[in-house]
C-alpha cells in the first residue's frame, strides 16, 4: 500500500512502478497513437506529427 494512499492523495492503494510510467521514447507514443481528438491516426498522420516534433525539438538548439 502506497503512502500517497494512506494519506489521501491518491485512490490508487498499489505503489507505482517504472512500468506504470509509459513509454518514455516519443517514437513509440507516436507508433502507438490511435486517435486523436476522437479521430483514427493514419501512418501519413503519425508520420507528420513526428516531423512536426522533430522540427520543434531541432530548432530549441540545445
């Protein structure tokens, strides 16, 4: 039982875990994305909003 649970903050009794998180690699969320605004996502659509990140994450220059 999670501390968070006892003391209110969460229903949830279990303790998270590093597999409760998701995935972390963008590629992937994007791979498993099904819809979007309750609209199916296409492989042109995923295949856009991972330029689209790609184009952001570029131009931050870090």
């Amino acid at each position: 039982m999670s501390t968070d649970y006892l003391l209110g903050r969460t229903d949830n009794p279990r303790i998270a875990t590093e597999a409760d998180q998701g995935p972390d690699d963008i590629d992937e969320i994007i791979a498993n994305a099904m819809m979007f605004d309750g609209k199916p996502l296409t492989d042109d659509d995923k295949r856009a909003i991972r330029g689209i990140i790609a184009g952001y994450m570029s131009s931050k220059g870090d």
